[in-house]
C-alpha cells in the first residue's frame, strides 16, 4: 500500500512540476514580464502593446499566446481586434512581489546569474 501511495504521490509532484516549470517559462521572458506589468494598467490590444515596447507584432502576439497557454492572459474580441487583460491580476503581483522578496533576501543572486552557462 505504501508503494502505490508514494506513486500515485510521485506522479502528482512531476505534473506539479510541469506546470510550474510552464509558469516559470512563461515568466521567463522580460519581454514578457513587461507585457504583464502593461497589462497592470489595464486592457491594451496588440498594436497598443506594439507601440508601448517597440517590439514586432508578430512578437507581442507570440509572448500573449505564451502568457494565455499558462492561464496569465485573457482576451475578449472587439471589432477586428482582441483586448488583452490579466485573468489573476492580484495572483499575479503576489508572485512578482514574491519574487523580488526572494531576490533581495538572495542578494540578487539570480539576477547575476549565466543564464548562458550549463547546469
């Protein structure tokens, strides 16, 4: 009985970890975090994203597909165009609040990280 709890148990952590991993992928990407930090302000469309980054459109449409496959990003048709919002803004900020707590308690460690180097 033990065994098949601690398997059951054990596949629970891996799919626990997908998708923590996927989050994290997701949060990954400053560009990214920037569309999220936008998105604080409220709705924006593609071109309005666009315009506030600099970045391509194809690009700022490739990180929101990337943030509404993680369940960060909802959109909402109007007209010909889609406005993008947060799903969990108030989730969302306590994460990123998390993650500069961890970053100062780490001396920014992380930050001064290779990100190039392998592990």
């Amino acid at each position: 009985m033990y065994h098949r709890y601690m398997t059951m148990k054990a596949a629970a952590t891996a799919e626990t970890n997908e998708g923590v991993t996927a989050l994290f992928h997701a949060l990954s990407d400053p560009s990214r975090l920037t569309i999220l930090r936008h998105l604080f302000l409220g709705e924006h469309r593609v071109v309005d994203l666009v315009a506030h980054l600099g970045l391509a459109q194809s690009t700022v449409s490739q990180h929101l597909a990337c943030l509404r496959d993680c369940g960060l990003v909802t959109s909402r048709p109007v007209g010909r165009s889609s406005m993008f919002s947060l799903t969990q803004p108030d989730l969302v900020a306590a994460l990123l609040a998390r993650a500069e707590l961890i970053l100062a308690a780490t001396g920014d460690a992380a930050a001064a990280h290779d990100m190039s180097a392998s592990h």
